[in-house]
C-alpha cells in the first residue's frame, strides 16, 4: 500500500465515523425536543370524535406508522435501515408528503439562490482586494474599512435592512416568497421576472457580505506575498512588475479557491437565517417550519442534508490536496 492509499484510508475512515457520529445526533437532537408532534395531528384528525377510545386508536395508528411507539434504539435502528434505501420518513406537518419530495422542491431554490451569490462575492471581493493591495493609497483606504465593516454584519442583519429598506419603506421588492402568490410555477416570461424580484434581497445580502468577507482574505494574502523575498529578488532581477504580479496573485488566490471550493460545498447549509427572514422556499424556511412544528423527519431531512454536503465538501479537499499539495505529500512519505 502506497503513502496516498494510506491517507486516502484513513480520512475515509474518520469521515465515515464523523458520518456515523452525525446521523446519531441527526436522529437523537429533533427527538430531545420537548413536545409530542403525533399528539397535535391525532388531535386535527379526531376533531369533533366524543368517543375517547376513537380519539386513542387514532392517536395509536399515527403512532404506529410514524414508529415513535417503539423503543428510542429500535427507532434508530429503523431509521438507519431506510436510509439506506433512500426512505427519509414521512413529514408529520405536511402528511401524508414524503420529506425527500419536500427537499426536492426546496433544493433548487437554495442552490439558485447561494450559488451565484457565492461565486459573484467570491469574484468581485478577489478583484477588489487585489486593487486594494496592489494600488494601495486611498482606495486601500476607503475599501479596506468598508469591507471589514460590511463582513462583520451577520446575513440575516443585514436581510433584514435591505428587507425593511427596499422592501418596506421603498417597495421597490416583495418582501417574501420565491415568487407572486397568485401565479402557478410555469416557464413564462412573468413567471420568470417574479422569481427575479423575489430573489434580488436575499441574493444582495449574500453578496455584499461575501464581498466584504473576500476582499478582506484577498488583501491580506496579497499584502503578504508583495513582501515575500522572491518578489524582492524578481524585481532586482528585472523582471517586470506585470509578470511578478501575476506571480503573487497566483500564490495569493489558492487559499481563496479552497474557500470558494468550502463555501459552494457548504451552500446547501449557508444563510438559512436569510431564507427565513425573506420567507425563500429553500431548506432554511423549511427547517424553519419543520422545528415549530416539531416535524422530526423534515428536521431530520434538512440536517442530514446540511451535515453530508459539509462533509462530502471538506472529504474532497481533502484528497485534493493529499494528492497536489507538496507539503502532505512529504508528511504521507515520512508515516510510510
């Protein structure tokens, strides 16, 4: 067995426990809430029932379908065995509709709304730190602060700012939903122009915080590779001041990919306060829901989902980086 196969095993291996680890406490911490969610559907369903052993053999059924009759370790056992069929439950809040269906419908809307927020932050808030480092003077002046001021307001502040602003105050957007409540999903042009007025707020608030957060890394790193020695020794070389350039901002954009890499593998888990407070129809609303109705396969779905795409994200850097970077390379060969 070679050095990469070696460490290739062994992430694999603490990445299976971690798994293992989050599906424990993805089916333990929804039950930990207080509260019996098969109480509250057994009550909408026996309304108006005067007869208490009608009322209990309701109750029951629900119990028996949903599983929770049966002891909490028999309950896990069951849980792992459908999701290994792709079985995540039924939702208790929308039944008798399967929870995957649900995150199906909720999936793409939080990828269309993160994804190009992320890579258009990621972008503009590389180029800006960039300029800051490189031209310095008063744009590194103006930006540098402006940037570290925009970072450091949490998404869901800053949604609610934009949503007060230009959705309350100004009514220059709809305040909430993915698109007019009137229409039915359709590929038309109106249709299409809703979904682009719903998604403007909650896009904004995303991007001007990536940007801030970008910029700031982006600087930094520059700032750093422009004082190395090999920039100092280039330049008493003769080399032109382009060419080094390019060289630094090379060096300096790695960590910025890994982040960018970290952030499009995390998006299904990022900003789901922003989706609550723009009432979006991605997992963070549905998340949302799920916990006040005590709805323990959605809550279960949702993080599951969360919990898989975070680890599936870091597991794949991680094997990129044992197989490109020098310095793990060097440590595989001095364990072998």
């Amino acid at each position: 067995m070679n050095a990469y196969t070696k460490y290739f095993v062994k992430k694999s291996g603490w990445y299976l426990l971690t798994l293992f680890i989050a599906l424990l406490l993805n089916f333990l911490l929804p039950r930990m809430i207080e509260g019996n969610p098969v109480s509250t559907i057994a009550s909408q369903v026996s309304q108006g029932m005067t007869d208490s052993d009608s009322i209990k053999k309701v109750y029951d059924n629900f119990a028996k379908e949903f599983g929770i009759d049966k002891p909490i370790l028999v309950q896990f056992g069951v849980y792992l065995k459908n999701l290994l069929s792709g079985d995540l439950g039924t939702s208790f809040g929308l039944y008798p509709r399967p929870v995957s269906s649900i995150l199906a419908s909720a999936v793409p809307w939080t990828v269309a709304l993160q994804l190009p927020a992320i890579i258009v932050g990621w972008i503009l808030g590389n180029v800006l730190g960039a300029l800051a480092a490189y031209r310095k003077g008063a744009f590194d002046k103006i930006l540098f602060p402006t940037a570290l001021f925009i970072n450091s307001i949490p998404f869901f502040t800053l949604a609610i700012i934009l949503l007060y602003l230009f959705g309350i105050t100004l009514k220059w957007f709809p305040i909430s939903g993915g698109y007019d409540f009137q229409m039915i999903p359709h590929f038309s042009l109106d249709f299409i122009l809703s979904v682009i007025r719903h998604h403007t707020l909650p896009f904004l608030s995303i991007v001007l915080v990536t940007i801030g957060g970008q910029a700031i890394g982006m600087r930094e790193m520059s700032i750093y590779e422009l004082n190395a020695d090999y920039v100092l020794y280039s330049k008493l070389l003769g080399v032109r001041d382009s060419r080094v350039a390019r060289y630094v901002f090379k060096n300096a954009m790695l960590p910025q990919i890994t982040g960018l890499a970290l952030s499009i593998g995390t998006m299904v888990g990022g900003s789901l306060i922003c989706e609550i407070v723009f009432s979006y129809p991605g997992i963070g609303t549905w998340l949302f829901t799920a916990i006040r109705q005590l709805d323990y396969p959605l809550i279960s779905g949702c993080t599951l989902l969360i919990a898989v795409t975070v680890l599936l994200a870091n597991f794949t850097i991680d094997i990129i980086y044992g197989f490109v970077d020098p310095r793990i390379k060097a440590a595989q060969m001095e364990e072998n």
